[in-house]
C-alpha cells in the first residue's frame, strides 16, 4: 500500500482525507459502480464525522458536500490520501 493511503476505516474522527481509489472485492463488484455514483471518486474530500453503536457500523461519512452513512465493508473498499495539518486548515 502506498504511504499515507489507507481505508475510510483507519481515518480518526473528523480528520480529512482525498480519495485515491476504490477497491472491491470480486464478490461485491457493484459496490465501484454504487460508491462512485454517490462521489466517491478519486480526489474528492472525505472525512467520518460520526461512528455507530456497538463497534462503529456504520459509519457516517462525507463526501464533497454529501453525507452518507456507510457499512464498515463499503467503507473498507474506499482507499484516501491522509490530508497534512495545513492543507487541512486550507480547506
């Protein structure tokens, strides 16, 4: 895996991070098509606001200007660049 890339799983609350790609596994192959049509697309802004209950399912996560709550196997399947301290503060 890339440096500083990691899964939608792995980001702390709130941090930000740019999608890099997403990656299914061969048993859910609509998932690309689904996470792409609802922004996750490569370079868009992302971060987890807000975890469930009972061991984080699902998380709620947005997108550019979306917000949309995620299973954490979808979430598994978003790969993001972590965003460095002043770009974050950039944005």
């Amino acid at each position: 895996m890339l440096e500083g890339v990691c899964t939608l799983l792995n980001l702390a609350l709130h941090e930000k991070a740019r999608v890099s790609h997403v990656l299914v596994s061969g048993q859910t192959p609509e998932w690309a098509a689904w996470l792409a049509e609802i922004g996750f697309l490569p370079g868009e802004s992302t971060q987890v606001v807000a975890l469930g209950p009972f061991g984080g399912d699902p998380l709620v996560v947005r997108i550019a200007d979306s917000t949309f709550a995620l299973r954490r196997a979808e979430a598994a399947c978003v790969y993001v660049e972590r965003l460095p301290l002043q770009q974050e503060a950039a944005e």
